[in-house]
C-alpha cells in the first residue's frame, strides 16, 4: 500500500499515544483520541455508501472536529472539500454540485446552513461530529455523533488508495465567475509535508499555530506537518482570529513555537496588538506567504519580536509551497519587496519570457513555471481551464511532463532568488486571497441596474490590496454604494465584497474596444 496523509497520524498516534495532538480552547485531542475518532468517522462515511475517490463536504466553524473530518475522510478513501464556512449559501451550493458532494460532514450548529442548501435531488447525507440540538424538520438523513462514536475505534478501513489519488479539492476564485476546483493529490501535499518539516526542523515539542481557515491552503502545513513531526496543532479559535491584542496574547499564553498567515494578521498585530507586553519567549518561527509584506510592518514585527527567525514562503494553491527565502536581519526603511527566494527541495522553478525562451540572466522579467510533485491535478471538472495553465514543459520535448504556469511575474536576481514583480492576469491579492476580478465582476452584473463594471486593485499596506469596484449604472440612476456591497455579499464571501465603490458614466476603453482597466486602476 502506498503511504498517504492519513498514515502521518496513524504514525504519530502510535509512537506518542498520549500527546497532545490539536487543542482547541479548553479542548485537547490526544494523537491516540485523534486516531481513534477518525476512525470511526471513516467506517461511519463507508457504511454510508462512501467509494475510494468519492468527495466529503466539510461544512463547520473551525475547531477540532474538522480535523477530526479530514483524517476520517481520507482514512475511508475519500477526497475531502472544505467549504469556506462564511461563504453565502449560492457558492457552497455551486460547490457541492460541482464536486457531487453527496455527504457532509458537519456539527449541530451549522443545520440551518446545510438546510439552506439540501434539496430532494441533492439528496445530502450529513454526519454529524459534535452533540448539540437538531434542527426541527430537517429534510436531509442523519447521522448523530453518538452513531459515530459506536462505531469501532480501531483497525482503520484498508482502503487500495494510491498516492496519486487525490486527497482534498481547494476551491478558489475562478475568472468565469464561478469558483474553480484545485484537485491535490496525496503525493502532491506529501512532497510539500515532507520538505516543511525537514527545512524548519519540526519536531514533537514544537506547537504549530492553525489561523487559517480550512479552505485556505495554508492549512496543509499546520495540519499535515504537525501530524508528521508529532507536534502539536493549536486551532486559533474564530472569536480571536481578527482581535489584534487578544490574537497576540493568545500566541504567547499558548506556547506558540511556529506560526503560519498572511502578513495582513501580523501587519495588524504590529498595529494594533501591543506586541511590546509580551516576551514569546517559545517562538522561534514566523512564517508568512500569500501576498507581499510591508517592509515598514516587517521592519516593526522583527524589532518588537526579535526572537524567532522569519521566513517568505510563496506559491498559488496550484503547488503549495514552491520557493523560500529567509529574512536575514533586519531589512533598512525604505528596502525593496523581499524576494520569493530559492525552490523548494524537489521541486524546480524557472523563467519563460513572452517569446517562450526560458531566462537564464538575471534582470530579465518573465512568467513563473513549475514542476515537480508538488503541482496539481488540474481544475475539478474543467480540462479547459487545466489546460491553459497545466502544460507540457517547453524544456523537454521529448517525453510528456506537465508543469504549471503561475501566471506571476518574476524576475531573476543576481544570487539566484526570484524577485516577484505581479499577477500577469487581473488575479487580486488581498488579505492572502487570491481573488479574480472577474468572479467578482459577475457578482456585481447580477444588480439589475448595473450596465458595466470593472473591478482593480488598490495598494493598501495593511491588507495587499482593496478590492475597487467602477459601476457604471442603467439610464444614470443613482444607487447608493452600500447597495452594490449589500447585493456582493448575497453572492460573495466576505473578503471578495469591494471596499470601495464608484460611478462613472462610462468606463474607459482601449483602442481594441477592451476597459482600461489600467486607466482605472490610476484613476484616483
């Protein structure tokens, strides 16, 4: 059999039974409790119809019940598809459709969520991996928590899954307008897994903080590599997530040792979390990936914690983690962007320019392509769009290879580090998500009096960037901007929802008859 992701935990759970394997509050998940309860999960999904390849909705706040899922998921053979828990009910409903979710994995609390998109043909099966009150008239089959724990405890389900299946789908914004599926597979993440914990030294007395929500790919290192190392996994809990002070002290008081998110949290920790108070006399590694750091808040985290040592990870869901850079010693006021750095151990990374030659000089701009076991299957359901970015490698001509194009910009330094320059697409980056512009375009067509739109980007320094929204309105009549915002989030997660809106009589077009979307973005 080959080795999975669910085998990281069925290891640990047998060399340190009784450690601490996530802790969620008051709550503590021992790896041998943790192994248990996935377990039963499993022959739970299986007795309920579960095939090797099928794909498991997971539908709940975040806490140690997800996790839970996720092991129990891919313990029975099945790809688990986290749906983002503050998405509006159309998005989780596209999402269940287009995967075929036909089970849920959800808790008590979340049932007027799933109700809202059950229907008779959708016929969802939801299990159930907490106590709590049921909904009264639920339409959709249940199984309660306390079917899940009488199930047996031991001997996992022996499942013929092989490391090239896939083991979870990441949905993320699509330019369509519709979300598109990142299909990964076990040797896809275990490639990553495996550098992760060798590169940053993970070991059992290392505690991994877990801020990202499920559905966000900065999870597969807090899950997953804390599962391999034998370390522990503290789930930040949702009520702290985006309270600076609180967030800091939380980090302090729970013995954090490495610590994984955006920049846009420690930008606002550095901000608003009185950082000085606290001493983090455990930490030894922060971590940050999915858009660019200040260099201003950079400089201000590093001189109020000095301590740990920060490392730039980047790479799109599409390959997790694909280069690195480590930040060595305070950067001056005024420094560039940091570079994206060097590629990850077994995996490689080069440069094509706009003639499709590959760059071999330093300074020369060109598109970011990569190959190894790190990158996807394709886009769930879509071999349109897989093809376009999931292509044979223009180096090898002579047996077949599949490499990503990143559709990001480089460029080439003189040691060897690739300096990021932006999206060659009209992909926006804020808060760590990546956001196609389209998607949300789309969303805003829906408003019946909208005639055109066009949404850029703005610099912000605390978040990447906020999300601008140019509407040009039917006849000239006058809505309110909190309307266009109102009507977003009846179709859009909150962090696609534009900050800003404006209306224009007309939007501004090339000489081709395409929005300027340039003009725009320099409009003020």
């Amino acid at each position: 059999m080959d080795f999975l992701l669910n085998h990281l935990l069925e290891q640990s759970a047998r060399r340190f039974p009784d450690k601490p394997a996530v802790t969620f509050g008051e709550s503590v998940l021992t790896y041998a409790e943790l192994d248990r309860l996935s377990t039963r999960l499993a022959h739970v999904l299986l007795e309920h119809g579960l095939q090797r390849g099928d794909r498991v909705g997971i539908w709940m706040p975040k806490s140690d019940a997800a996790i839970v899922a996720i092991h129990g998921i891919l313990k029975a053979g099945g790809v688990y598809v986290p749906l983002d828990p503050g998405a509006p009910s159309d998005r989780v409903r596209y999402i269940v459709d287009d995967c075929d979710i036909r089970l849920l994995v959800s808790v008590p609390a979340f049932l007027d969520h799933v109700q809202d998109i059950n229907t008779a043909e959708r016929a969802l099966k939801v299990i159930l991996m907490a106590h709590g009150p049921l909904l009264a008239g639920f339409a959709a089959p249940m199984v309660s928590y306390d079917e899940v724990l009488a199930h047996p405890a031991t001997d996992s389900p022996r499942i013929a899954t092989l490391s090239s299946d896939l083991a979870y789908i990441l949905y993320t914004s699509g330019s369509t307008g519709t979300p598109k599926g990142v299909m990964i597979s076990h040797i896809n993440a275990l490639n990553f897994v495996g550098w992760a914990c060798d590169e940053f030294q993970v070991t059992r007395d290392d505690v991994l903080s877990n801020h990202a929500p499920y559905h966000f790919d900065l999870t597969i290192f807090d899950v997953f590599v804390a599962m391999k190392a034998g370390a522990t996994l503290a789930i930040v809990p949702e009520e702290l997530a985006y309270f600076p002070w609180r967030l800091a002290e939380w980090i302090d008081r729970n013995g954090i040792t490495i610590w994984y998110s955006v920049p846009s949290i420690l930008t606002m920790m550095v901000r608003r979390g009185r950082l000085e108070r606290l001493r983090y006399e455990r930490l030894r590694l922060v971590l940050f990936a999915g858009e660019v750091f200040p260099i201003r808040y950079l400089r201000e985290l590093m001189q109020l914690v000095p301590r740990p040592k920060y490392c730039n990870l980047y790479g799109p869901t599409e390959t997790n983690v694909i280069t690195y850079h480590y930040v060595s010693g305070v950067p001056d006021e005024g420094a560039p962007p940091l570079p994206i750095g060097k590629a990850c151990a077994n995996v490689d990374v080069f440069v094509v320019d706009d003639e499709g030659r590959v760059v071999t000089q330093p300074g020369v701009e060109g598109e970011l392509y990569a190959r190894g076991p790190n990158v996807a299957q394709g886009y769930w359901g879509d071999p349109q769009k897989t093809g376009k970015v999931f292509v044979q490698n223009p180096c090898q001509g002579h047996s077949r290879e599949i490499v990503y194009r990143t559709g990001d910009i480089v460029v080439l330094g003189e040691d060897g580090s690739y300096l990021f320059r932006g999206r060659r697409d009209h992909m926006i980056k804020s808060r760590g998500y990546r956001i196609e512009a389209g998607e949300v375009e789309s969303a805003i067509y829906r408003h019946p009096q909208v005639l055109e739109t066009a949404v850029v980007p703005v610099p912000d320094p605390d978040i990447g960037n906020r999300i601008r929204a140019f509407v040009v309105t039917r006849d000239g009549e006058l809505i309110e901007a909190r309307e266009i915002q109102q009507h977003c989030a009846r179709f859009l997660p909150r962090y696609m929802v534009p900050e800003d809106v404006a209306f224009l009589q007309s939007l501004p077009k090339t000489s081709t008859g395409k929005v300027d979307k340039k003009a725009l973005a320099n409009r003020q």
